[in-house]
C-alpha cells in the first residue's frame, strides 16, 4: 500500500466512558480478532502514515488504557503522545485538549494538517486513511468522510446545498428535525483539518445543543459561514465504518473483521472446511493448504504450517504447528510447538512451554505440560507428562504419568523434573517420580513406579512379585 506523503498528524478519541459497555474495562481496551479496538487503529494508521505523530485523547482510566498502549513493543517506535481529557465535554473539547496542549503546538509549528479519527472504529482499513490522509488542495481547510446508510439513526446527518452541493451543516441525532432525520447520508466522525483553521475553529465552538457539548461536527458549519473550502470523501462501503458502542457491536464488528481474516488466508491457499465457524485472530498466519475443520478457534501468535490440518473443534493459541502436522479433534494447546508431520490428539492437551517433535505422537487425552517431546517418540493414550524431557524414537505406554510434585519446596522449585533418553521403552501404566532420570535404551516393565535413576540399556521392574493362591477365591465368596 502507497505510503501519504502528507504531513500528517493524528488524533485518536479515547477518553469517552463508554456506559453501553457495562464494563469496568475502557471501551477501546475491549477486543475483536484478539487485539483492543484502539489497537487495530493504530495499526492501519502505522501502516499508511508511519512517519506521523499521534496525539491518543484519554480521560475514562486514562492510566489503564496508556498502560495497555505503551506495553506492546510493536508501537515502541511510534511517535506517540497521550493527551489528558479532564472532563468528557465532547468531540469537539477532546479535540481542543490536543490541539492545546505542546503536541498540538508542535503540528502548528510544522504547518501541517490533522487526521482526527474515533478509537472505537476497527474496521477502518488502510486505504480509507491513505485516502482521508491525501494533502488537502490549495485554499481547503478540511476533508470530511461521508456515507450512506441505509438506517442512519444515531448518527449526524449531513445537510448538502441541494442533492450534490459542498456541506452546509452536520446535525447530530438529538438536534435534528423531523425531515433532517430522513437524510441518509452520515458523518462518520472522521475528518482532515488544516491545523491553524482546527485550532482557530475549536476556540469558537459552542455548546448550544441537547446534549450540552462541543461537538466536533460543528466545524463544518463554522467552514461553511465563513466560505472556507473543504473536500468529501464520500465512502461506499458503511461496513468499514461500523462503530462500537455496546456488546452486541462489539460482537458482530468481531464477526465481520473475522469473516475478513478468513477469507484472506482462503485467498492464500489455506482451505476452510466451514469458513463460518472458524475464528482466527489478526496475528495468525496460515500456510498454503492447510485444512481447518469446523469449530477450530487459532489465536494470539498461533502459526499453521502449509499442508497442516485441524481437526474439528481445536483451540491453539501461540502455537506453532509444523508443515503436514496432523492435529485431531478436540485437540487443546497454548504456548507449545508441534513439529513436522506429528500426530496430535484426539482430545490431547498441551499447556504452555511444550514441544513435539517431528513425526512424533500424542495420542488421545494426553496432557503435556513444560514437556518436550523428541522425534518419532510415542505417548499413544492416557498419559500425563509435566516437567519432562523425552528423547527421540521413545515409546510410552498407555497410562504413564510424572509425578512432579511432591508437596515441598527445594530450591525454590515446587515441580521436579523426568528426563527420559533416547530410545527408552515405557510399558503401560507406569509412574516416574521425580526427580528421575531413565537412561538410554532402557526398559520399564508395566505397572512399574520408578523412584530412582534407571541406567542405559537396562531393564527396571519396581513392582511387587505376583502370588496366585489356587483356591482361594473360592473361600472367598464362602464367607
């Protein structure tokens, strides 16, 4: 996408309470596609203008939502400035804390212009901003966004000069009349300001209206009285203006942005078995043919190998999954690596800082947890294994477990580790107690619970003898 050359500054409008959310969370802290709504602004905004300096007008927990901010280290380089809005007097008075506060003094000394953009907008793509963000021509002093929408309630009217004339006024919902309300063409609340005219404007707004606020829309009058020219974007797709007020918005803006995000990485080669029933985070990447079944949900930093498949109802979040991996139904993994062409699940769980190797197997309703699987190793069914190491071409029966905690603290460390070697064979329904180590080339005999090391290429039998008393049952059911 082309980069703008204009020299841009951006303000962000942060600061509102957001009541309709019902939350004690700031409204533009709340997710979609795993990331807050303020965030997938800032995305498209870096995308388009990574040169400009961004002023984030925050007021409602203002602590909490730069704190949010500033931890990404993907905006570690952004020129990012947050702007204190004391009290939420409106559009127009968020607009007028940036601009008099030293950011805004800084854009005024460049001369430059203002994109002003709401923070609960986060299906606006980057084009519609390279679009906005285009140098104003000679003599303009602002470029409004407009849409037509098929019901308009709640948001402000546009009031042309005729059918196609310039914009005389924007009337918000609660100061239109009857046959205003009829318009269907919106402001979508985004707007392109000379800077000198945005300050010089902001400090003649009135508060004259229902709801008793600054409303930012009110520069388009001011424009309008004093003949100034101005540009508008007229914006045919209403979808990528869609706002967030309550929970039911926040979900469906969740579900548009997901339907994008499939049909993207289906446009890259990866197959969907049902696109509507698969959710995938922004930050999941996907390779050429892999198959996902219905109900898989990938997640935070998840990436998919080509040729992979996902089988019904898989949850991966973080996860890297290895090219011709296979991971069944039900499979749940976080924080994990799976290697090339490994066999997960059915029903397997691999909690975080676990890696299976290449063409290993993790059969059904098996649990691994900081557990690192070699190559070509087996743990078929039935088995949990936390804090361990298993080396390669490892077989493990049904029905293993580590016991890793003991109830006591030794070095600071409340779980032990299980080091299994390479080529170990582990019959079923054995127990390894750590700390312990099983040596190369070993075998455990079944129902074994090993306490202590095991040395290469033995065999360790730790159960107790068998005794057959013949008779005895017999006696038994006589009593």
């Amino acid at each position: 996408m082309k980069k703008s050359e204009a020299p841009v500054g951006v303000i962000i409008l942060a600061a509102g309470l957001g009541k309709r959310m019902h939350s004690p969370l700031p409204k533009v802290l709340h997710e979609i596609g795993g990331q807050p709504l303020l965030c997938h602004l800032l995305d498209r905004v870096n995308e388009v203008l990574p040169k400009s300096s961004i002023a984030i007008v925050v007021g409602h927990q203002r602590e909490t939502v730069e704190a949010s901010i500033r931890s990404r280290p993907e905006y570690a380089a952004l020129d990012l400035t947050f702007v204190h809005q004391p009290e939420q007097k409106g559009t127009g008075h968020a607009a007028r804390c940036a601009m008099d506060s030293s950011w805004g003094e800084q854009i005024l000394r460049k001369k430059g212009a203002v994109l002003i953009l709401p923070g609960d907008l986060p299906l606006v793509p980057g084009s519609l901003i390279q679009q906005i963000a285009a140098p104003l021509r000679r003599a303009e002093v602002l470029r409004l966004l407009t849409s037509e929408l098929p019901d308009p309630t709640g948001y402000g009217r546009v009031v042309r000069r005729g059918k196609k004339g310039g914009v005389l006024r924007i009337v918000e919902e609660k100061d239109a009349t009857p046959r205003e309300k009829t318009i269907s063409e919106v402001a979508a609340s985004i707007y392109l300001f000379q800077a000198a005219f945005l300050r010089f404007a902001l400090q003649r707004l009135s508060n004259q209206n229902a709801q008793g606020e600054y409303y930012l829309t009110d520069l388009i009058a001011q424009a309008s009285r004093t003949r100034k020219k101005h540009d508008i974007l007229v914006w045919t797709h209403p979808e990528d203006l869609r706002g967030v007020n309550d929970p039911w918005e926040l979900a469906i803006a969740g579900r548009i942005l997901n339907e994008r995000i499939v049909r993207e990485w289906a446009r890259r080669g990866a197959k969907f078995v049902d696109p509507l029933t698969t959710w995938i985070d922004v930050g999941v990447t996907l390779g050429a043919e892999a198959v996902i079944s219905p109900g898989v949900i990938l997640s935070g930093k998840t990436r998919i190998g080509a040729r992979a498949t996902l089988g019904p109802n898989v949850v991966l979040k973080d996860v890297t999954v290895g090219e011709g991996a296979n991971v069944k139904t039900g499979t749940t993994a976080e924080s994990s690596e799976i290697g090339e062409r490994a066999q997960i699940g059915p029903y397997a769980h691999l909690r975080p800082e676990s890696a299976v190797g290449i063409a290993a197997k993790i059969g059904n309703f098996v649990e691994l947890k900081k557990t690192s699987i070699g190559d070509n190793s087996s743990v078929a069914h039935l088995s949990y294994l936390g804090d361990a190491q298993v080396g390669r071409n490892v077989n493990i029966g049904c029905g293993f477990v580590t016991c890793n905690f003991d109830g006591r603290i030794i070095d600071g460390q409340r779980k032990h580790r299980t080091v299994i070697e390479d080529d170990v064979f582990l019959g079923s329904d054995c127990q390894a107690v750590a700390p312990v180590r099983i040596g190369r080339g070993a075998y455990v005999a079944s129902g074994s619970t090993i306490t202590e090391d095991v040395e290469a290429e033995s065999l360790a039998i730790a159960r107790t003898r068998q005794v057959n008393k013949p008779g005895y049952a017999r006696k038994l059911k006589e009593k």
